[in-house]
C-alpha cells in the first residue's frame, strides 16, 4: 500500500474491513499486565438508611479516591432495556453506509454526530473505532434529531437514556455527600446539566494487538456511565509508579462508571480522574455506549470551598462543557493531552 492512503468518515480501515493494519492505525500499545478488580457498588445498599447505607457512601468515596473507577449492580435497570438498546447501537452501526453518513460530522459542537476517530481528516494517528455522539437531556429537546433508523432507535435509547441519567443523579449526588461538600446549590446545577451519549462501535481488527481502539484519556464529565456487550476497556492503574494497563472483566448486567475531569475538579484531586483505553480484538463486533454527565454547557465547575484551605489550596482552574469543546476543538488527544492537565494551577 502506498502512504498517501486518506481514512476519511466512511473509507476508513475499521469501516472497510481491511484484513490488514494500515501504518497509520499502529500505535503498538503496551499490554495489560492484569485483570481488574473493579470496586463493587451496590445501589441496593446505598438505597437503605443508616449505617447500612453509610458504609456503603464510604466505599463508593473509597473508589474515587483510589482509581475513580467502580462497577455498579442492582441498579435497577432491567436487563431488558440494557439488551434493546445495545441492539439497536448495533442495528445503526449494521445501516448500509450512506444511512449513517447523514450523520456525520467532525464539528465537535455538533449535538449529533457520527465519525471516526478523533477529529476525522485532521488526526495523523487513527484509532479503530466510529461513533455516534448525541445530546440526551432534556430528551424533547434532542430526541428528533437522533437517528429514526432502525425503526425502534429512538424508543430504545431513549428509554435507556431517561433510566441512565436517573441513575447518574443518584450516583452524583452521592459523590457530592461522600465528600462533604453542601450539595443545595450543586444538585440544582447537576440536575440541569447535560448528558451526552457516545455510541461506540469497534469492528474486529486483524491485528488486534497493533492499533486501539480508544487511546488513552479521560473523561471531561462529572461521572461517565458506559454498558458494553463485550471486554476491551482498560484503565490505568497509578497506585504505584507509571501505572500499568488493566483489563476490565465483562460482568453481565453491570454498569462501569468512569469519575471525569469535572468530579477530580470539584475534590480538588481528592477524587481521581479515571485514564482508559479501548482495545480491540480479530473475532467481534464491540459495542460500548458511554453517558457522559456535567453541569449546563456554560455552567462552570471549580473547586468545592469545603475541600480547600490553607494545607490544601486550590489546584484547578473552573471549566465548563464549552471549555471542554474548545479544547477538543484544538488539541490533539491522540498526542496524550488532557483537558485536566489544561486546568491545573
Ligand atoms: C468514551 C469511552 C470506552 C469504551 O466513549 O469516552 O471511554 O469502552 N469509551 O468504549
Ligand atoms: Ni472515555
């Protein structure tokens, strides 16, 4: 093959079927060292009273703190809901090309989109993956503009976009509660904040040791909740020294939550950022659908003063969700840069 091969929305590798890996794709990541054990939270412990429920807002500020990373069961949405609309991600991503390139977009202020990679026909290194991002909250608001192929797409996501955030609000303020900080003033904000859903889809790769399917970063949200049908998210693990690679295991009926840039913003570094990664393999399709939640698109999210005082001054920058986009707008992720690294003081 020659160089001068251009992976533009809908000519790319992963879309095509290549039985190879193009020079571009190939990042040779180091492999994971290990499987995770996940933090278990038990929404059913943290909806009782007492010390019941304590113990419970304790393990779940125990888990931001060590990795930002935690699994979530008894959540309450049923395992129907979890499979339909996983079947109807993979119902879009299955639509003949020129159905989905409707779609498409690498205007990152665009609150629907499909894609691939990064910043399609801009990013040198490419990453096996497409995506469909689309605003979610408040659901009249967006749900005309979602896809209405396949036929039950905006019935299913958004039945599982209304549960998810449900959820997501329990789960934030209960982040809120674990770090002490007085939440009136805050849990307005969340409850009028946004929801982003990012519907990943990752073909099977030939060589599936050789490129990613997500590079490393971290979420820009408060909390990021994501349902997948299959393993290949892995988070890094820096407890000690650089950090290694582990593998998330494939837990049916759980749900992953990622604490975001906006969550280590508001404990002041407290509560960890999760870094992760997509990987791929030669034999299935992956599908992950990731719900990302923050405060409104202007809103800004800064330091709690709860968290901050003499010993322990402030270490971050307020942003918003717009900060966010402009940043994307602008900075290559695919080179290793964060947006929380833009925000230190
Ligand atoms: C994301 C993300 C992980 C995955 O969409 O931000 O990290 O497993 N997805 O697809
Ligand atoms: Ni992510």
């Amino acid at each position: 093959m020659s160089g001068e091969e251009s992976f533009t929305i809908g000519n790319t590798a992963q879309e095509k079927g290549f039985d190879y890996v193009p020079e571009c794709y190939v990042v040779s990541p180091t492999k994971a060292s290990s499987q995770a054990q996940v933090p278990t939270i038990d929404m059913a412990r943290l909806r009782k009273t007492g010390s019941e429920r304590s113990v419970a807002v304790n393990e779940l500020g125990e888990a931001c703190r060590r990795r930002g990373f935690f699994q979530v069961v008894n959540h309450g949405i049923s395992q129907s809901i979890l499979d339909e609309v996983l079947a109807v991600a993979s119902g879009f991503f299955d639509l003949p090309a020129r159905e989905k390139l409707k779609f498409k977009s690498s205007d990152v202020y665009k609150p629907v989109r499909y894609a691939t990679s990064l910043k399609d026909g801009v990013d040198k290194v490419q990453f096996w993956r497409i995506f469909l991002k689309h605003y979610a909250h408040p659901l009249e608001a967006w749900i005309d503009s979602w896809p209405d192929n396949p036929p039950h797409y905006r019935e299913k996501m958004g039945k599982y976009c209304a549960e998810v955030r449900k959820l997501a609000l329990e789960l934030m303020g209960t982040v809120i509660e674990s770090l002490a900080i007085s939440p009136n003033h805050l849990i307005q904000k969340i409850q009028d904040g946004m929801q982003v859903i990012a519907v990943n889809c990752y073909p099977p790769c030939p060589e599936p040791d050789a490129a990613l399917g997500l590079p490393p970063h971290s979420d820009y949200t408060c909390l990021t909740i994501v349902l997948q049908n299959s393993t290949g998210l892995e988070i890094l693990d820096t407890e000690d020294g650089d950090g290694n690679w582990i593998a998330v295991p494939e837990i049916h009926g759980t749900l992953l939550v990622h604490v975001g840039d906006h969550f280590e913003v508001l404990s002041n570094g407290v509560y960890k950022s999760v870094v992760h990664r997509a990987t791929l393999n030669s034999e299935r399709t992956r599908i992950s659908i990731a719900s990302l939640h923050s405060l409104g698109m202007d809103d800004k999210m800064g330091t709690a003063k709860e968290v901050v005082d003499e010993e322990n001054p402030k270490r971050y920058k307020e942003s918003s969700f717009r900060d966010f986009l402009d940043f994307l707008a602008t900075d290559d992720i695919a080179d290793g840069k964060r947006f929380i690294d833009t925000l230190r003081i």
